[in-house]
C-alpha cells in the first residue's frame, strides 16, 4: 500500500506470459543487474513506458524504488504502448535452462521472437549475465531502447543473438540426453541426520548426478529409493562409520566425483584436508580443517569479527577459571551476560544465566565441572544481546559467499518455549524479520568473512552458517557454524530452485559468481521435528515407527528421517532423540 508504482501481482507463469503491462521481467530470480535496472528507468522517464510485471523477478521492485533509478510508474495505467518491453535473463547453465519454469520462459520468448513481424508483438532483449551485458548490443548508447528506434534493422540482430544463444543450450541439452556425452556423477555423502537426509533429496534431483551415497546415513537414506542409498563396504556391509580412513576407502571405490560434508566433527577432523592430499582430482564442498576453526572455536571467532569490524556483542576469552570469575565480578551486576565453552559442544554449550550469581555458576560448570568436556577449556563471556535470531546459511566459494533466505528455529524441548534447549525441534524460512536491507547486510558480513579467510591462507569453501541476532542496533553475529543447519536446512533446500549439485560445484571451483542462485517465490517452508520422549535427556530407542506413507503421500509433504534405522525386516525403528 502507498507505493508510487504499479507491479501487477505474480501469478503463475501460464497465465501471465500475455501480461498487460509495458515491461514483462521474465527469469531473473533474487538477480537486479544494474544495466536492467538502467533500462527500466530509461524506458519509464524517457519513453513513457509505465507499467511493469515481474515474473520470476522479485527483487526488481524492491531494487527499482532506490536511487539511481528510483522509478515512478502509474498505478492505473496498465499496458500503454504497442511495443511491449520483454526483458529476458538467459540461464546461466544447463541445469537451470532445464527447469519446468525456464523451459516455459523459454518456449515463451522464442514465441515473441517469430512474432516479431507483429507490431503488437514487443521488443525482447536478452540479457546474459556471465558477460553482464545485452545480447546482440555491441554499442556503448546511453540509451537502449532509442538506439534501437533509430536503427531498425537491430530488432532483428537482437532476435537472432537471443535465438542463437537459446540453440546453444538446445544442443547442451542434447549432449545431456546421450549416454556417451552425458554427465552422470557420483556423489558421496557424510552424516546421518535429517539434514544429510535433505540434503539427498537435493542432490538426486540434479541431471548432473548418477547416485549419491550417504556415509552411513539412515533409515530414511536407506528407504528412500532412486539414486539414493547408504554406503556398503567392499563386502556388500552397510558401513557405520563416518571416520576419515572409511570415507578415503569408499570415495576411491566408488569413483566418486564430489564429496559433500554434513556435519561439523568430519570438517574439524580434517576431511576436507585428507580427501585434498589422497583425491585431488575430488571435489569437496566443506571447509578445510583451518576454516572450520569459525566454529571449533568460539574464541577464535569472537577475535576474527572484531579484529575485521564485523558486530559482535562485547566479550572476554579465558582460560583460567579464576580470572573468568574475576572479570564478571568486575561488572555491573545489572548487565546480563551470556557464557560458552569456546569448543565443539553439540549445540548445548551456551547457558544464559540471568543474575550475576548465575554467571558465576555458569563459569565453574564449564571451566571447573567439565560440563561439556575439553569444549570448556576456553571460556567466552559476552554480553547479552536482545532481539530476534535468525540462522543466515551462505554458499562461499573462497572468493565470496551467496546468502540464502533466512530460517529462525526453535530450540526449547516443549510447546510455549519451554523445556531444555536441544538442537532445534522445528524451522521455518524464509524468517521475514529478516527485511532485504538486513539480507544484505548480513551477506556482506559473509563475503567480508570469506575474504578475510581467504587473506589469511585459509580460503573457505563451503557452507558459512551465521547465527544473527537481530538488535534495535542491527544485524550482529552470535557465531559462525561451519556446515548446514539441522533442522534449517530442511526448510531452505526446497526453497531452493536453482540445482543444488551445479551450485556445490561452482563453489568448489571458485566460481560461484559464475551461476546465478536462484529460490522459489512466494513460497515458505516449516518443519517440525518428532523427538523421542524424554529427549533431550535419556530416551527409550528401538521403538517402531507407523504413518510413514501416509503422512509422505500428503501434497507438499516430506517425511525427513534423523534417528532413525531399518531392522532385518525393514521395520522403521527410532535410533535417536531427534527421530523425524
């Protein structure tokens, strides 16, 4: 309401190709490149062009309302020129050229193109993103649309530069279709939780890729059919263990072609590492042993944002239990602080305690009782920060980093945010406390994280999962994990449209500025998460699970297995505290 434009409202793709508006917007996703944002605004303030429909382009009329090309339009006019306007994002790959809405966008553009003798038909311009210009447009005019009316033979170069360029993703596409040019990749898999579970799904919906083997997965992994299975041993054994020696053993066997990294343990243990020096022909999509020390170690995050400006709230590192007491004595015993054993703790090594007694308390149980192993070795005291969390998951490539939409999860045990803390018993993306200005920021936070990594010899590759806490001061980092969330990534994954494969292979080639990242719009995510009673305490296991089918055959479903096993009989039994 009160915006000074008219976006007519996205509906599905069929039925808004005809649109009656000055400017279709056709495949760009969450993309705004300036040189399309600059025509818009020419086509508007110079030749009267004054309405505009977006289709899988939703960033467009959030970015077009702020300087330079701050765009006005009328709100009641409709379409008002003969010549429509098609502004067309090429696919910048293969994968993405195959996709449902792409061939539809695709079959739609070429219809405009043959069209073209008609008047009514419209100008297509095809914008290609690897080169950041227009196709077909070899000039430097500072006005498109008035150098094409000037020279009327350049409707049909455009239209031939588009065609070609649509011929040649044809003909990639053909070579996909035959067995002997065809790509057709193996992927190994490590974890056993839902994320890994997602995380298959993800991948085996990729053209790209012949099977992917999760190490050791679970019931779910084991059931789910298709190019999905679990990892065997050379003897035909399903394999249990996810150690550095198994995973070198069943990558050379089974000639795998990328390795993808779901937990932190494996990546802090140096996978990434050994898989480099025995398989260097193997692509990983995890962080080296160095890059996963953001989450290793709190206190070495905590001393990476501040020596490189990134918000963080105040805090001390201690390694003595002694002056960590001093130091909160020291405080005004009004100010809340929270306290972290500085290592790998499952997710639980962060107490909240509210009075300054509390904090002493929370001190001695990490550095004194050993609550949480050699993890509370290090102490990290902060101070208490107030607002929203949201869990913002980055691509990073070791060059830059691609933020996908925000999730928030829930992390008490019980209904109305009570019960211990667990590691999360539900998600739901995207967070819409996440407003696009706080998206980019927090992005740049990531990018600026991945070039200071990358400066000190430790290039990032990867996911970066960034733990926000939403101040009335901004954006601020909580933490840095080093690998996908659980149960986040069960929410983002099917949000996800642009081919999940393609993007892992982009970062792991530093090259991830090279494809464009696309989600789903107008489209959200939740996940609830089936706990075993008593978790996050002890828990009975062995019980069997009944519903699966049903509940996996209702629309817009998916049954993601965490703890879960199949018996000798492939009875589905709870194996976990987080089961589904």
């Amino acid at each position: 309401v009160g915006w000074p434009w008219h976006i007519i409202s996205t509906a599905p793709l069929a039925s808004t190709m005809n649109s009656q508006a000055d400017i279709l917007l056709v495949g760009f996703g969450g993309s705004t490149p300036a040189p399309v944002l600059e025509l818009v605004s020419q086509a508007v303030s110079k030749h009267g062009y004054q309405s505009i429909q977006p289709l899988r382009s939703q960033n467009f009329e959030y970015e077009l309302l702020k300087a330079p090309y701050r765009t006005f339009l009328n709100t009641a006019a409709g379409k008002t020129t003969d010549n429509q306007l098609i502004i067309y994002n090429l696919p910048s790959s293969l994968t993405e050229y195959l996709s449902e809405a792409s061939q539809k966008e695709a079959s739609f553009i070429r219809s405009a193109l043959f069209a073209g003798s008609n008047a009514s038909a419209g100008q297509v311009i095809a914008f290609d993103a690897s080169s950041n210009s227009f196709l077909g447009l070899d000039n430097s005019s500072s006005d498109i649309i008035d150098f094409i009316k000037t020279n009327p033979a350049l409707s049909g170069s455009l239209a031939c530069a588009t065609l070609a360029a649509l011929c040649a993703l044809d003909s990639k596409a053909t070579e996909q279709l035959l067995p002997a040019t065809s790509q057709s990749d193996t992927v190994v898999l490590i974890g056993s939780g839902g994320r890994e579970h997602a995380l298959a799904v993800a991948l085996a919906q990729s053209p790209l890729v012949k099977e992917v083997i999760v190490c050791p997965g679970n019931g779910g992994t084991k059931a789910e059919g298709g190019k999905i299975s679990n990892a065997v041993d050379s003897d035909g054994n399903l394999i249990s263990k996810q150690d550095n020696d198994t995973v070198l053993e069943l990558v050379k066997r089974v000639n795998a072609k990328m390795v993808v990294v779901g937990p932190e343990q494996p990546l802090v243990d140096g996978v990434v590492d050994v898989l480099a020096a025995e398989c260097p022909s193997v692509k990983v999509f995890g962080p080296s042993k160095a890059g996963a020390e953001l989450e290793a170690s709190k206190a070495f995050t905590k001393d990476f944002l501040q020596q490189h400006g990134i918000p963080t709230a105040k805090y001390q590192n201690f390694t003595s239990a002694d002056e960590a007491i001093a130091y909160v004595k020291s405080l005004d015993p009004n100010d809340r602080q929270v306290v972290k054993a500085s290592g790998l703790a499952a997710g639980k090594g962060v107490l909240l305690p509210t009075t300054q007694e509390e904090t002493i308390e929370a001190v001695k149980e990490i550095m004194s009782d050993k609550a949480f192993g050699a993890a509370g070795d290090t102490c990290v005291i902060e101070s208490f920060m107030t607002g929203p969390e949201a869990s913002c998951l980055a691509f990073c490539d070791g060059k830059t980093a691609v933020l996908m939409p925000a999730a928030q999860d829930h992390k008490r045990a019980l209904d109305n945010d009570e019960g211990l803390n667990t590691g999360g018993m539900g998600a739901y993306a995207p967070a819409p406390c996440v407003t696009p200005e706080m998206h980019k920021e927090i992005e740049a936070m990531c990018i600026k994280t991945v070039e200071k990594m990358a400066e000190r010899g430790t290039p990032y590759v990867g996911v970066l999962y960034a733990g926000m806490m939403l101040t009335p001061n901004g954006p601020s980092m909580l933490e840095y994990n080093c690998r996908f969330g659980d149960p986040e990534t069960q929410v983002v994954l099917p949000l996800l449209e642009t081919d999940l494969y393609e993007v892992m292979t982009a970062c792991c080639d530093g090259k991830l500025d090279s494809i464009d990242v696309r989600f789903k719009e107008n489209v959200s995510a939740a996940t609830v998460v089936c706990a075993a009673k008593g978790y996050p305490e002890a828990y009975p296991k062995g019980m069997a699970i009944k519903g699966l089918d049903q509940a996996g055959s209702v629309d817009n479903v998916k049954v993601y297995h965490a703890g879960t096993k199949l018996d000798d009989e492939n009875v589905t039994r709870c194996s976990g505290g987080r089961v589904l």
